[in-house]
C-alpha cells in the first residue's frame, strides 16, 4: 500500500487569517481543539519558535497522520486522543492551567469524508457508520436508523439538514425498516433519498446531501457540544488569548455566533424577565464582527472552504 501523507489528503481552510488572528508569539501554548491532518497546526508550530501545541482530536486515524506530520516539532507538540467537549481534562492531563489561544476547524477532514469504508459519503458504498470516533459506543447511523421512531427521523434530518421533505424521507426509511430491509449502507440511503425527493433540474448538489449531513451530525452529536466547548475554552485563555472558531454549515456558525456573544456581554433573556438568566457576562471582546469568509482563489482551489466561516474573539480578564 503507498505511505498515505497528511499534507496531501487534506487542505488547511482560511489558514492565512488563522493565523493572523491567532498571531503566536515565541513560547506561546496553543490548543489545536481539531487537529486532524494537522495543517493548521504545522502552520502554527512554524510561525513562532519555541510554541507548543496540544492537540485534540476524536479520530485516531488522522491523530496517526498528524504525528507523523508533526514529528519534527519534537516535544512542542503533545496529542490526545479525546473529544473537545472534553478540554479542560486534556489540559489537567497535560498539566497545563492556561492557553494563549484555540482553534476549532469543526466538522469532518477530508480522510474522513474520504473514505471508502467509514460512511461519510454516498461517493462510496459503505456500511453506514460516521462516527468519526470509531471507538466510541455510541449508535452510528445504522443504528440510529434502525432504531429512532418516524418523527425523530424527520426530526433530525429537518433539523440538521435543513430539508423541505424530512418527513417523505423519514417515511420511505421506516417503510423498508418494517419490510425487514433496514438501510443499511451509503448506497441504499443515497437511492431511497433520491426516489423520495425526485432532483430538481436547478439542484446542484446531490438530493442527499442534506439528509447525509443531518445524519453525520446527530451521530457525533456536534451541536450539543459547542456551546460549552466555547464557554470552557474561554475559561482556559489567559488574559489576551485568543479563541479561532471555522464552521461549515449555519446551525454551527449560528452557534457560534450567538455563544461568543453572550460571551461578549449580550443578553438573550426575553424581554421584561426582572434579572438575565441567559449567562450574559462580558469575558470576550468579538474580533470579527462579520464572519471572515475565503476569497475566491482559495475557494477555485478547495471547494470545502466555500462554505467555510471564521469567527474569532480576545479574552478580557
Ligand atoms: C476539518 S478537520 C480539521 C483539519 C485540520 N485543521 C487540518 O488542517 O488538517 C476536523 C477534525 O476535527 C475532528 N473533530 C470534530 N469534532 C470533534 C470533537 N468534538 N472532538 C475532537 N475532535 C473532533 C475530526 O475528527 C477531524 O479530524
Ligand atoms: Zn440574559
């Protein structure tokens, strides 16, 4: 088999910006919260002498790629296998009490998205699997759909996949459920969704698209989980840190947005409440009052950083 290499499998998104936002300094501690292939990361270690990174990241195929990559950064660069929602223990791990700055590059790498065998794609026929911990117990996609009701179904795949026919797709899943033939497999899911949703001539990505991202997030639970991955990233920034978050869909970005701020002192509460009770407090000042977006070369180059948006914020006290 050829040696597979990270540099090649997989295209650092808006690193330029990146970097001038996160702007290390000799001898600053970064944490890679998504490491992945470990673009960003080598970007970082290379920009400033002596800066360590800690990274991060659920999946153990690209944690071995990323070693691979980062090896020549000897002992600045230490990884852990763990999810983000889980930072503040890898950093009580790697004894360290505070950083000088995040970054999350959220959703999938390309080895993941990919891969012949771990089900991210309808590109490939594939067990329908997505989680990007293997290792984890949690139910993949098969499961989820061999085991939510109906509504949930729809639920989910409206939800998270922003799609008008949710309950037509839902219904044709259950259908081949209770006629002894479960979806099973990348194939088979991408047909059913294609037969419930019939193409528009004006479409221009595939009918599944949407159903296959929706699924992709409710199996790693990635909305859940990021407000308080923000909220516990801010509490481990030194005064002056500064936090890096890229999101590829709007229910990500939305997220983002509203969390940094309420971080910025913005209340939610509804209107009249006699005190706030949405955790409004000012920590963070927002560096990017619009979401920083790629240019059209990098977009011409790599089509996963059209959809790419960066929001970025300083820690006040
Ligand atoms: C877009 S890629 C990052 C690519 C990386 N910045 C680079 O330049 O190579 C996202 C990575 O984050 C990981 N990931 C996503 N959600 C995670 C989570 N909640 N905890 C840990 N890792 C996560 C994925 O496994 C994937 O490897
Ligand atoms: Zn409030």
């Amino acid at each position: 088999m050829p040696k597979i290499i990270a540099e090649n499998l997989h295209k650092p998104v808006l690193l330029a910006e990146t970097l001038q936002l996160l702007n290390p300094q000799i001898g600053e501690i970064f944490v890679d919260a998504t490491l992945g292939l470990g673009g960003h990361a080598e970007a970082i270690l290379a920009s400033s002498e002596k800066t360590r990174i800690i990274g991060i990241d659920q999946d153990r195929e690209a944690i071995e790629l990323a070693k691979q990559r980062l090896q020549k950064f000897e002992e600045r660069f230490q990884v852990f296998h763990s999810n983000f929602s889980e930072i503040k223990q890898v950093l009580t791990d790697a004894k360290i009490e505070k950083v000088d700055g995040i970054l999350a590059d959220l959703g999938v790498s390309s080895l993941q998205f990919d891969s012949a065998t771990r089900g991210f794609s309808f590109r490939f026929d594939a067990p329908l699997d997505m989680r990007m911990n293997a290792e984890s117990t949690a139910e993949n996609a098969a499961g989820l759909l061999e085991t939510l009701s109906e509504f949930e179904i729809a639920r989910i795949i409206y939800e998270y996949g922003e799609e008008r026919l949710s309950r037509r797709i839902a219904r044709r899943i259950v259908e081949k459920r209770v006629s002894g033939e479960p979806v099973k497999t990348t194939k088979e899911l991408a047909e059913l969704v294609e037969k419930a949703v019939k193409r528009g001539k004006k479409d221009k990505i595939h009918p599944a698209t949407r159903t296959f991202q929706a699924l992709r997030i409710a199996v790693n639970g990635e909305l859940g989980i990021l407000e308080g991955f923000i909220r516990d990233g801010v509490e481990v920034l030194k005064k002056g840190g500064r936090f890096v978050v890229i999101t590829f869909h709007s229910l990500e970005d939305r997220i983002v947005k509203q969390t940094l701020q309420k971080l910025s002192g913005k209340c939610f509460c509804p209107p009249r409440l006699p005190q706030c009770v949405c955790g409004a407090s000012r920590e963070v000042e927002i560096l990017t009052r619009k979401p920083i977006i790629s240019g059209e070369e990098e977009t011409n180059e790599n089509p996963r950083a059209r959809s790419a948006k960066l929001r970025a914020c300083l820690k006040l006290k």
